[in-house]
C-alpha cells in the first residue's frame, strides 16, 4: 500500500529525515512516534507531496507501487485524498474558518467525483446532519475533530494519515475520537498511518509502531512488543515519561501531614452572562501544598483559577488568601497579585517575542516597582528556574530557546516576585515527553525548598498522580470530588471521575487486537 | 445588538463631527469679516452689516444654536465667496468628483487587491519584486508631482484642464466622450497612487495567510493551486483590507485636493482648495461636516460588510 525507502529530507543543509524505510500494507494500522523535531510530521507530509518547496526529498514514496515524487501534477492532484487522504489537527486551522464546514467535507467529493452525501459522512462520525451548515468557530475542539476525519473518508481512500489528531483535545473527548476512528478503520479495512507525540495513544489504536529520533528511524515493530521491551533507549524513555496512575515509581510527591490554608474559596460563583461557569465552590490550597483542579474544557476550571487570581470578579462567596478576603481593587489587589503568580500553558505565547530572557523576567519587578537589585534579582530567580549560569540565557530571545527552556522563563518571571501561591494553567501539556518530566521535577524542588504552594490546573490525570498532594475534581462548573490524590485517583467515588479515569490511554495492546 | 451598537457609535461620530465643524472655524485665528472683504475699501459700518447678516455678532451659544438647527434641517449656511448656500455649492461639484475618484478608486481597489494577491501567491518571483518595488515608488511620490509628470509626458494628446471643452457640440454622446477624455490624466494618477496602497496591504494580508494549515488542508485534497488561491486563501486574506477600502470610499466624496487642483478638476477637492485660499469659513465648515459624515457612514458600512463576509463577527 505505503512504502518507503531510503526517505530523506533536508530543508537547507539541515538533514531533518534520514534514511527512513517504512512499508504498510492495506489495512493496517501504524503509529509513527516521536517529539518535535523528530521529523515525523515530515515524514507524514512528505506522502502526499506536501512539503514546503524550500524541502528536498530523496528516495522513494511508493503509494500503491507508482513514486509520489515522480508523478506529474495532475496525477498527483488525482492521488490526493482519493488514494490518501490526511486527518490534520482539527481544533486547531485546518479547516476554513469563512466557509461552511458541509462545503468543506463536500470540497473533495466534487473535485474528484466521488458519489456521496455529507449528510451520510457526518452521521458516520456521530455528528447531527445540520452541523453541515455551522462554521468551524461553531464547534467545540471534539466536534471539528470529527468534521476532519469525515472529510478524510469523503474520497473513500484506502489509505489515512492521521497528524496528531487528538492533541488539544481533552482526555474524554480524546478517547471518543479514537474509539470512533478505531471503528472507522476497522469497518471500511483502511490502512491507517497515525502521527503522535504521545505513545499511548498510538499504543491504543495501532497494531505497529515506529519510533523516530533526530530524523531517524530507532525501533519499530508490534505495538504490544515495542511498548513491553523497547529495544532503544529512545523508546524506553518515551515508555517512561508517561506517568502510570497507581505506579508508585511515578508518585513523585512525598506524603506529608496536613498544612494550615493559604487560600480558602468558600461557596463561589461566577456568572458569565446568563451562564453560570462556576457554581458553588468550596476549595482549599494549603501552604506549600499542590493541589491539582482536573476536568474538562468547559468545566470552568480556567475561570475558577481567575477569579482566584482576582482577573474576574465572583457574582457571590469569598475568596480567602491568608486570613484576608482577596481585595477587589487598588493598591491592595495589586499587593495580593504579587503574591499569587500565574503560569500559562504555552510558553511561546506567553512570552513576548521581543523581550529578551532577563526582561520578560523583570517585567514583574518593574511593574510592582522593586527596581532596586534588578540584576541581583533576575539572575537569581533565573538560576532557580535552573536555568545555569543565568548570564548564559538573559541576553536571549525567546525563539533562541526551546520550548522547556521557555517554559522556565515564564516560571522564572513568577519566581522573581517571591510568591506564595503558583497557578499553573496546564503547565507542561506543550512540552515533549522528556522535557515535561525536568519541568515537573522543578515545580516540585520549588515547592520543597521555598513551599511554594501550587494550584496546578489540568486534564491531565497523570500529572495530578505524579505531583498533587490532593485533587479536586471539576464539572460543570461544581467540584464533584476532592480529597488526597491516591484517593482520589485510585478509590475514585464520584462517576464523573471514574469516567475521567476510564478515559485515560495506557500503554499496552490496542483495544480492538 | 452589535449592528445597533454600531449604528449608535456612528450617531454619535457624526455629531461630534458638527460639533467639532462649528468651534474648529471659530477657534482659528483671523475674522471672517475682515478675509471677506479684503482689498475693498471698508467702513465701520459695512463691517457691522456683513456681521449681522452671517450672525456672527450674536453670542456663541446662540450661534451655534442657529447653525445646528439648520445643520438639522440640510442647511449648511452660505458661502461668502459664492454668495450662495454651501449646501448647494457642494452638491453641485459633488457629480464631478464621484465621476474622477469614484471611478478611479474602483479600478484602484480591484487592481491593487488583484496585483496584491498575485504578488503574495508569488513572492520572491520577479512579478513580486517589480510589482512590490513600482508600488512602493508610487505610493512614495507627491501625487501633484506624478500629475504634472503626466502632463508633460503626454504633452498635448489628453487634455489637462477642466471637465469638458467649452466648443463641444452639446449633443450626449460629444458631451460624454469629452468628459471621458479629460478625465484620463486624472484618474491615472490617482488609480497609480491608490492602487499601490492596496497592493501593498493585500500583499502583506496574503502573505500572514499563506502558512495557515487550512491551505494545507486544500492541498492534500488535491485542489489546483489557483483553486487553493480563489477559494481558500483570498476570502480570509481579504478581510483585513475591507476596513481600508471602505475608509478610502468614504474618502471619494472630499475629493482628491492635489490631483482636481492640479488637473482643475471642478470636484470637492478643488471646492476645498479654493475654500482654503478664502478662507471661506461657512464653506469650509460645510465640506468639513459632509467629508467626515462620508467617512463615519462608510465605516459603519465596512463593520456590516466585515459582519456579513466572516462569519465570527456577529451581526445581530
């Protein structure tokens, strides 16, 4: 079906694949593993002739048997999507946002002159015919997903690549859309080459798996054997970074007695409008505890952290920090501001591009007017973030860094200010598997040498295991459960978290053999 | 909501602009009565006369009470120069100047966004580098300077003055083709200036698009590239340029000073220069109100267009 041999690609003198032989025969199923920059999306883009003009492509992509590097633009444009067709990361914008998404899915079917309704295609993927006439901003993460997968099937290709198509998706919704393109495969006999940073979701929907590293193929072989005995030491540190909830040896957080409140978030609720995002909470975050607030998007957990953090106003209940009542403004909110400091999910966005490392830090400083000891300050807060020796990084810019690196800038800038309390919105889910073990590792050295209490906001049950002294569990806008982590990870009592467990991929066989 | 919303914002744009009208001429150094009668011999008296016909001697809030009122009801005062209600005298060099800067800003608009969008989807080539490097020369220069250019290049084959010939049989058809005929120095120089601006501004847009993963999207399902191009790429890439283009519509109606002056183009722009050299202050405060109120309204039009081309911005 797919074959390729001796693959190479260079962008420049930059060897980004090397030497990458892989074959895939109809009906089957393989995941291509790997961390950014690993070149794997590159391989993936390079079946269809994607890639950028600037890349060079050497050796050979046979798609049933004819080189896609050889064929002529009209018999290329006649192979895409009707032979091979590509599920693209559908949250994000890949799909159109000024045209309907009906006139997307029936974009290819026209084209090629492939027989079919959207309306069939959208039940497939268990989504109501009128959403046809919605626009993407209309639909939730979960929903576009599943438009991209129906406009993959809309050729009837035999052959699908899927690039990463349930990262930014939340645990539940993400194991809805592999279940359903599970179902897909299975029933139409399609060959599917599936993209991920993250081996468990491979390791649930692929019977194959291969694993890259700096442009080269490491290990590949069946999923249940590479997963079991990785063979490379690349594939055995990917096997375990992943934490395993109820593995001890990935319960980072040691177990200590109870600590008086820092903050207590007594019967809250927020109004967005007519909807109420947050109804009814009662929360507590002790000194130096981590407490980890898990749920879905839309359970306002986000908003729940906003208000904490004085950015919105509660329509009624208190917010207690320290034994005071959180002030609604002045000098006062500011004062509080600095003792409670944020850190966003994406690094690269949260940084601003033109500020080198040592003014995004002292930005802090100089808003809440310590300008004395600026230097001092910054290089200290920077070499806390164990970024060593600071002098090395202040000078830089954030695009000269990587994405870990850039992460301990961000928590560097809270750091400076000497806070009390840490809210982390999803603080590692951009970061690759390696990196995301140092930066959690930091959070907790943090949390043991200053008792820098964390609230850590997350969908991300493995996070919770590896750091949180205590979980609280969010839906629909109430906390459904809390209690200590091992708890509530492991005797969870509400449905909703049993439901969120049950949702979490794990390394081990695919579930459909 | 956000329709109303708008309307009521450009409400209320529209009356700071008569308000700002009446104390912006009031404010300026110099008496009008005395630029009115320059180089004439004057008594106290005449003085005193020319005053109370214009209300200028009645207190300022009573003054301003008279001219919003008749503001209300479309009078816009009169002109000292043409002894004649401005309203009028606006409405009457209103058709030339829709005809030279109607005319050339669509041409402009469509051929800028056309260029742009060709230059984007090519860049680097050497369609890009001329059509980038033209523009950018033209959008540099005077635009008076381009005009006189102009004239002299084409020597005596275009006229250069004026809307029409004062000989032309008065039939329709000699009448048309002489307005046709001096309108071309004019409106070339104006479309070289306006479309530069725009083909720079697409260009830009276009190219902030051409990463964006929905043209890989279009790609892989095997569209042509001009189809990627017409159906995918341009209606996003062209959203940004629709507040500019409106905002240049709303321009057509003050005319274009330099390029009517230049050519004596009897349009707004050269009522403008003329108002100017006055000074005619009713006059001027007249074509201020009726250029800025042009400008309000069409941006309220460019809001709903936006409103109605990208279906996240909620109309209603």
């Amino acid at each position: 079906m797919l074959e390729l041999r001796n693959l190479t690609v260079h962008y420049g003198q930059k060897r980004v694949v090397d030497d990458v032989d892989l074959a895939l025969a109809p009906g089957r199923t393989l995941g291509l593993a790997g961390e950014s920059g690993s070149g794997k999306s590159t391989v993936a883009m390079s079946v269809l002739r994607l890639l950028p003009r600037t890349a060079r492509v050497d050796g050979q992509v046979l798609l049933d048997g004819e080189d896609v590097r050889t064929m002529s633009w009209g018999r290329l444009r006649a192979v895409r999507w009707a032979s091979a067709s590509v599920v693209f990361q559908g949250a994000m914008h890949a799909l159109n946002p000024v045209r309907r998404v009906g006139e997307q899915i029936a974009e290819p079917m026209r084209l090629h002159g492939t027989p079919g309704s959207v309306a069939e295609l959208l039940e497939q993927v268990e989504l109501p015919r009128h959403k046809a006439r919605a626009y993407p901003h209309e639909l939730s993460g979960g929903q576009k997903q599943r438009v991209m997968i129906a406009m993959a099937l809309a050729c009837g290709p035999r052959l699908v690549i899927a690039d990463e198509p349930t990262t930014a998706l939340d645990v539940v919704v993400q194991a809805q859309v592999l279940a359903l393109m599970t179902r897909l495969v299975a029933e139409r006999d399609l060959a599917l080459l599936m993209i991920s940073h993250d081996l468990s979701v491979l390791a649930q929907t692929c019977e194959d798996l291969a694993v890259m590293q700096h442009g080269r193929l490491v290990e590949r072989g069946r999923t249940r054997e590479v997963v079991a005995n990785p063979r490379h030491p690349h594939t055995a540190a990917l096997t375990a970074a992943f934490p395993v909830i109820g593995d001890r040896r990935h319960r980072w957080a040691e177990p200590r007695p109870a600590p008086e409140p820092l903050l207590r978030v007594r019967d809250l609720v927020v109004d967005y409008g007519r909807t109420r995002a947050v109804d009814g909470v009662d929360l507590t975050v002790g000194h130096g505890e981590v407490v980890a607030l898990v749920g879905q998007s839309g359970s306002g957990k986000t908003t729940l952290a906003r208000t904490i953090m004085g950015l919105r106003r509660p329509s009624s209940g208190r917010v207690i920090f320290d034994g005071a009542e959180v002030p609604r403004g002045g000098r006062a909110l500011k004062a509080f501001r600095r003792q409670v400091q944020l850190v966003l999910q994406d690094p690269s966005s949260a940084l601003n591009p033109r500020h080198t490392v040592f003014e995004a830090v002292a930005e802090g400083l100089r808003v809440h007017g310590l300008r004395e000891d600026e230097e001092a300050l910054v290089t200290a807060a920077v070499e806390r973030a164990e970024l060593r020796p600071a002098s090395l990084y202040l000078r830089s810019l954030p695009h000269e860094l990587s994405g870990g690196q850039q992460q301990r800038v961000v928590i560097a800038g809270a750091l400076v200010l000497r806070p009390r309390l840490l809210v982390a919105d999803e603080p590692v889910a951009s970061l690759d598997a390696s990196v995301r073990g140092e930066v959690v590792a930091l959070l907790l050295r943090l949390r043991r040498e200053l008792g820098l209490a964390s609230l850590l906001i997350t969908h991300d049950l493995g996070l919770a295991w590896q750091i949180a002294d205590r979980v609280a569990v969010m839906h629909q806008g109430n906390i459904v459960e809390q209690g200590p982590a091992e708890e509530v990870l492991l005797t969870p009592a509400h449905d909703y978290t049993r439901a969120l467990l049950a949702a979490v991929p794990v390394l081990g066989p695919p579930a459909t053999g | 909501m956000r329709l109303l919303g708008r309307a009521g914002g450009a409400a209320l744009s529209l009356l700071m602009v008569a308000v700002l009208g009446f104390f912006l001429f009031r404010v300026v150094p110099g008496d009008p009565v005395v630029s009115m009668t320059r180089g004439r011999p004057t008594t106290p008296e005449t003085q005193a006369a020319l005053r109370a016909q214009f209300g200028l001697d009645l207190p300022l809030h009573e003054q301003f009470f008279r001219y919003f009122t008749s503001l209300l009801r479309g009078d816009l005062g009169t002109s000292f120069t043409f002894r004649r209600p401005v309203a009028e005298v606006v409405l009457e060099r209103l058709g030339p100047t829709l005809l030279l800067v109607g005319t050339s800003t669509v041409i402009a608009v469509a051929l800028g966004l056309w260029l742009g969008v060709l230059a984007a989807w090519r860049r680097g080539s050497a369609f890009d580098r001329v059509t980038t490097g033209v523009s950018l020369t033209l959008w540099a220069v005077p635009t008076f300077w381009l005009g006189m250019l102009l004239m002299m290049v084409t020597g005596d084959f275009f006229p250069s003055r004026g809307m029409r010939d004062t000989d032309t049989a008065p039939d329709f058809l000699s009448q048309a083709l002489d307005v046709g005929h001096h309108l071309v120095l004019p409106s070339i120089t104006l479309v070289a200036v306006v479309c530069a601006e725009y083909a720079l501004v697409m260009r830009s847009s276009l190219l902030e698009e051409l990463h964006a993963p929905y043209l890989t999207t279009a790609r892989a399902k095997g569209l042509r590239d001009d189809l990627v191009r017409r159906r995918h790429a341009v209606p996003n890439a062209v959203l940004p340029a629709i507040t500019l283009v409106f905002l240049r519509f709303g321009l057509v109606v003050s005319g274009a000073i330099t390029t009517e002056t230049v050519f004596s183009w009897p349009g707004l722009g050269l009522l403008f220069y003329d108002a100017l050299t006055g000074p005619d202050y009713f006059l001027l405060q007249g074509l201020l109100v009726v250029t800025a109120g042009a400008v309000v309204v069409m941006n309220l039009l460019a809001d709903v267009l936006h409103g109605v081309l990208d279906p996240r911005v909620k109309v209603v």
